[in-house]
C-alpha cells in the first residue's frame, strides 16, 4: 500500500511539472515523506558526462550538497559515481563496510554520522543515463528486495519525467531566443545610425548569449578597431583599443 500510494502521489506530481529544478525537488520530497527515509537526492550527469552534480535533496544533507554543486566523478567516487558508471542499482545494507562508500565532507556531523545504509538507483531513459537517484537511511538493511522493486519502477518513472522536463525547458530557451533574435533584428533594420546599431547589436546579444563584457569590433586596414563596448568597467577606455591583425591569429581567421 506504501508503495501504491508513493508512485500515485509521484505520478499525480511530476507529470504536470515542467521546471527541472521544481521536479527534482518535489520527487525528493514525496519519497522521503511516503516512506520516511533519512535522505533522498537526485544527482544529474554534467554536460562532459564525466561527473554528476546534486541537483536536489532533502534535508541539511540536500542542502550542503546543492549550494556546494557537489560532483562525483563517474565511475571513482562514492556508491552514486558507481551506479552513474555501471548503469545498475547499489543496494549498500551497511554503508561503513562498502569500499565505495564515501563519507560527506563539509556537511555536520550530527547528520552525516547516521547514515547506515544506502540505495543508489540510475535514473535512465531509452539507454541514456541521466543521472542517479540517491537514499540513505540511518538504520542498516533499511531496503528490502520489495522496496528495491518498487523504487527501481518509480525511477523509471522519474527519469521520463525529468526527460520531459529538460526537453521542455530546451525548447523554451528555443523559442525566446528565437523571439529575441526576431526583436533586435526588427530594431536594427529600423536605424542606419551605425552608432544605434552597434549599440543595440550589444543590447540585444545579453539577452541572447549573457556576457559579463562585450565589444563590436570593424576591421581598418591591417587593425580591428573597437567601436562599441558594454559593460567594462569604469574608467577603462576600450573605445581606444586597437590590435594588429597578424597572420594566423583570431582576428585574421
């Protein structure tokens, strides 16, 4: 029955739940609260997929790990590397005798010190391994074969759901990009004031591709000049910058 009503509150939750960071979150919480586990985080591959990151967690465990962004290298370190690498769940009755395990640095002892026993589960779509759903329990042999069962099909279940997610979200960014180009490219077909052009041509790009600092640069003879510029810091004079144009370097290609 605990198992029935997990997956149906799980189910009830994610489907509709189209921000990553709000579903990782809430799956997080609902299997912690339906079976009362100690802790329950979701790690996501990086994009090198050499590494997964804490994405979301319960808890203070949760807490230090996401603002931390921990990454465990796949594959080297700890249960959840190892389920990351191998593709197949790490059912750990007694985490102080797995050679895997590896004990949380930076997060208070009172609350890394309890954790006995731990569950690591791959969160996997058509052969694509997005990352790996971590439970730790401060009790050992805290997992039986039918829990085991139960949160091998909920993870599956979580892994579609996040795939869901991470495609909408994607075409989202699509899509306002594809807007924002629309937009400054309408504003500058408006003006031939070379000066408003280059200007908005530098307004519009934060928005499109964000940079700290940003310059348009025309070619002169043998030199790039620059012409405009946002957000250098005050009392530098980019305007004033001009580089050489040699052989085989960045300005010339």
């Amino acid at each position: 029955q605990r198992a029935l009503q997990t997956t149906i509150d799980v189910a009830q939750n994610i489907t509709t739940v189209f921000d990553l960071e709000t579903l990782l979150n809430q799956v997080c919480a609902l299997i912690q609260e339906d079976y009362g586990y100690y802790h329950v985080g979701i790690f996501l591959l990086d994009e090198t997929r050499g590494f997964v990151v804490a994405r979301a967690g319960t808890g203070e465990i949760g807490r230090v790990l996401c603002e931390q962004s921990r990454r465990l290298a796949v594959g080297k370190e700890g249960v959840v590397g190892w389920v990351a690498a191998h593709r197949q769940t790490a059912n750990v009755s007694h985490v102080a005798e797995d050679p895997r395990y590896i004990a949380l640095q930076d997060v208070p002892l009172s609350a890394a010190a309890v954790i006995a026993s731990e569950l690591a589960l791959p969160l996997d779509v058509a052969g694509q391994l997005l990352g790996v759903l971590n439970i730790e329990h401060n009790v050992p042999d805290a997992f039986n074969a039918e829990d085991v069962q139960v949160l091998e099909a909920l993870a599956d279940q979580v892994a579609v759901a996040i795939q869901n997610a991470a495609n909408y979200q994607a075409e989202q960014a699509r899509r306002q990009i594809t807007e924002r180009l629309y937009t400054v490219g309408m504003a500058l077909s408006r003006t031939l004031d070379l000066k408003e052009i280059l200007d908005l041509i530098l307004a519009g790009l934060v928005d499109i591709v964000p940079y700290d600092r940003g310059s348009v640069m025309l070619e002169y003879g043998s030199q790039v000049v620059v012409v405009a510029e946002k957000g250098f810091p005050p009392g530098t004079q980019p305007l004033d910058v001009r580089v050489h144009i040699k052989e085989d370097d960045v300005f010339q290609e």
